[in-house]
C-alpha cells in the first residue's frame, strides 16, 4: 500500500512539474534569449539612413545582448524584398527587421497588388527607434521667402511651379500631397529614380520645389543655394532652428510628416523575446552617445515601445492610404 501510494505520488509530482514548466516556458526563453548570432535585415543598399541606424542599434543590441547583431543588407523593391524575407523567416527571434517604416506604411496600399507580405499581419513591431524629419525647401529662383508667400504664389500662378521627389512612394512626395490637399494648391509632379537626382537638378532650377529630409538638404540650405520655407515635423529640429514648422508657418493644425525607423519581428515571436529587445532598446536609445551618432546622421531618437509603435505604424497605414487614395496616385 505505501509503495502504491508512493507511486503515486512522484506521478503527480511529475504531471505538477510538466505543467509548471509548460506556464514558464516564456520567462525561461527570454533568459536564454539569444544563445546565437541575430541577423538585422536592412532593406535597403549600405549607406542610406536605414542602414546607418541599422548599423548603430546593431552595434550596440550586440553589447546588450551578448550576442553578434550581424547587419544583413537586403535591398530592392523599395524595401519590399528584404521586409518580405523577415516576414517569412522563422519567428524565433533571431532574424529582424531595421525597417523604414513610413515607406513600409506607403507601399502597403501603393504596391499592394505587387508586395507579397502584410505589413500589419505578417511583421510585429519590436519598436520604433527615431524619425528624420522632411524641410519644403525652393530654389531661390522662386520669389517666395515664406510658406504662405509660397502657397499664395501657386494659386496665382497655375502651372508655373513643379515640385521633385525621389518616387511615387516616398515620404518626400507624400508630404508634398499632403500639403497641396489641405491648401488645396496644385503642383506639378517631376519624378526622379533617387533623392541625388533630384537635388541636383532642383538646385539647377531645372525644378523648382521639393519636400527633402532635412539631412539631404542641409548642406544646400547652408549655402544658400536652397531657400528652406517650413519643416514638415510637429516641432522645429535643432539642426535648422529658424525655420517654423508648417503648421507655425500656415496655421494648418496638426500637420506633421516625418521618415519614421524601427526594428520588427516576425509575427508569432514570443512577447518575452519582444520585450527583452524592446527593455534594451530603450536603455540604448536614453545614452548620450547614440543620440548624438544618430543625430550626426539627421536621425532624432524617438522611442516607442511595441504596442505604441503598432498603434503608430497600423495609423500610418490609414493615413497614406487616404493621401494616396485622394491623390489617386500610381507606381511610377
């Protein structure tokens, strides 16, 4: 009788321990979380602001982390096949994506037959790490000096002026949309493959506005060959202190665009691996030093954890998809 009774007891004890381990099966992953190398997806080629930020966050979740973050850049189709790979790879936490998120946002309606992923169904955000900030900017050809002299002068003369940007889905153009809605100014659209063309030939006059992130017409602006009217952001930027934001400029509420970067997971990583990036993304991103590398780059750290960085990405998602809509604007 005291073996049987014995007997079953360790039985229970056992079925106690599968079940204790089972409810803990998250913490004891996040502790082992990782025990190897994690692949940082940039989809985009080396160099731009997607990949210098991809290259910062590697550098220091590496040290956080205790693990090799390895850079891995992906580019091609407007960062649809680099988001498209992390989409599909195993949602174990070691492959991410370092993702232009605003650009994300865009393509999910304006290529939305083509993209093979879903931006809000197939990737969980993890959060966001900064935004770069967009100046309306002239050449100095234009007898404008303000945002309301530059309104006041497409409406009195129709068809004079034509606006650059660097695609039909790019922020820049996106934010010109947006503004010719609400002022309901009309602008003709010069499509270039790139931001470098574009400057170049809006410097030349060749074009005659443009809305560009405030680290590519910096340098222009400095020298005068660039006459900046108003930044697209909520705030004035440090970098260019003088100019008002468009909403000082015009009276325009809540006008606020910006180039917005943040790091995804696939869907279906565990909540513990997302909050275990998440907690060291937000100490990295509180440290002097990597605010000042990544303002160096025009990139002002701005952290959101990962339920408000879904909020922000599904919210960009419907916003461009009615800029787009009203627009009616096509792949170039």
């Amino acid at each position: 009788m005291n073996r049987f009774i014995q007997r079953r007891f360790w039985i229970a004890a056992l079925a106690t321990s599968a079940v204790l381990c089972g409810a803990g099966a998250s913490p004891v992953l996040a502790q082992a979380y990782p025990n190897k190398s994690i692949k940082l997806v940039v989809p985009f080629p080396p160099g731009g602001a997607t990949d210098v930020i991809g290259r910062i966050m590697a550098q220091e979740l590496s040290k956080s982390l205790g693990q090799q973050v390895i850079v891995d850049n992906r580019s091609g189709g407007s960062g649809n096949i680099g988001a498209d790979a992390v989409a599909k790879a195993p949602n174990d936490g070691y492959t991410l994506l370092m993702g232009a998120m605003t650009s994300h946002a865009i393509n999910a309606t304006l290529q939305k037959a083509t993209i093979t992923y879903d931006l809000e169904k197939d990737l969980t955000a993890v959060s966001i790490v900064g935004v770069v900030p967009l100046v309306f900017v002239v050449n100095p050809t234009v007898p404008v000096k303000n945002m309301k002299e530059f309104i006041a002068y497409a409406k009195a003369n129709p068809g004079k002026l034509t606006y650059a940007s660097s695609g039909a889905g790019a922020p820049q153009r996106l934010a010109m949309e947006m503004l010719m809605k609400v002022t309901g100014i009309d602008i003709l659209h010069v499509p270039y493959k790139g931001s470098g063309p574009a400057m170049t030939d809006l410097v030349g006059g060749q074009v005659l506005s443009m809305a560009e992130t405030v680290p590519a017409a910096l340098s222009f602006i400095q020298s005068e060959r660039l006459r900046p009217l108003a930044v697209s952001t909520a705030k004035r930027v440090a970098q260019l202190p003088d100019v008002p934001t468009v909403t000082e400029a015009t009276g325009i509420p809540n006008f606020d665009v910006v180039s917005m970067f943040g790091i995804a997971a696939p869907t279906g990583t565990s909540k513990a691996i997302i909050d275990k990036l998440n907690a060291d993304i937000r100490v990295i991103l509180q440290r002097p030093e990597v605010q000042e590398r990544m303002l160096a780059a025009g990139v002002y750290v701005n952290y959101l954890n990962a339920n408000d960085a879904t909020k922000k990405i599904n919210n960009e998602v419907a916003m461009w998809a009615k800029v787009i809509k009203d627009a009616n604007i096509k792949v170039d």
